[in-house]
C-alpha cells in the first residue's frame, strides 16, 4: 500500500468511538480500536466474524458495524470521534474525515481499516491529545533495547 503519511505515528491501541455525520440515516456509534495515531491523524480498525455458509461469506452479527462499515467505504466520510486517552482516562472529542479506506478478510473476520485526519478539535483537547501522544512515544521509546 502506498505511505500516506506525512507525521510519524505511534502504533498504539486505544478505544475509539466513531459516529458518522452529515448522513440522514447513520448507523448508530460503535466503538473501534485504532491502528495508530498521529497529531494530525489516526488509523482506526472495525474487525467483524465471518463464517462460511454454503460457500459463500457470511458476516455475522454486529449489524451496526456491518452498516458503518457501508459508510466508511464511500470518500471523505465526515466522523464524529471520542477518543478514550490512558492512563488518566477521559475523553478527547473531534471530528475528523476519512481519507482512505481498505479491507481485508483473513482468519475468520472482515477487516476494514480507515485513515482519518482530524479536521477539528478544540484547543484543550488539542493540548491533551499531543500530550497523550507524546507520552505514548516515550513509553514505547522505553521500551526499545538501547
């Protein structure tokens, strides 16, 4: 796949909760996990079970990701994002835009991963989100032999 990135991302997993905007009938919010983030953006990740029926793939359950999943596959899809920061807790509130968006099937589930850039985020939460990402480098940054 083609590198989009233009900051350097931190491969964090942190709970995610996406709602999408400016859609009549958007499927309700469902929490994700992301792949990684960045000041400008994050990568998050929905992975739906799968199973094969009479050769075919069937998507089980989790109606509300299989209907947001719809969404995200359509361009510059408009998200309203909370983001849950660790170790402190809390929520950081933004809305960002899809960029990009591809899928996978492998090992019994669907994957489908989106790129989002953060287009807004008010100025406490801004401040909170590079500290949260700052100290997300360091600990990783600890954690590498050196």
């Amino acid at each position: 796949m083609h590198e989009r990135r233009e900051a350097r991302r931190v491969d964090v997993d942190i709970p995610l909760t996406i709602t999408l905007l400016g859609t009549p009938l958007s499927p309700p919010p469902i929490i994700v996990e992301t792949g990684d983030i960045s000041p400008q953006g994050l990568s998050v990740v929905i992975k739906i079970k799968t199973r094969l029926e009479q050769g075919r793939l069937v998507i089980e359950g989790g109606e509300n990701s299989k209907k947001m999943v719809k969404y995200l596959l359509l361009d510059n899809k408009q998200l309203a994002l909370r983001i849950n920061i660790l170790p402190r807790g809390g929520s950081i509130h933004a809305i960002g835009k899809v960029k990009w968006c591809y899928r996978n099937v492998q090992e019994g589930c669907y994957y489908v991963k989106a790129g989002v850039l953060i287009e807004e985020m008010d100025s406490g939460s801004r401040q909170r989100w590079l500290e949260f990402l700052r100290a997300s480098n360091q600990f990783l940054a600890s954690l590498e032999p050196g």
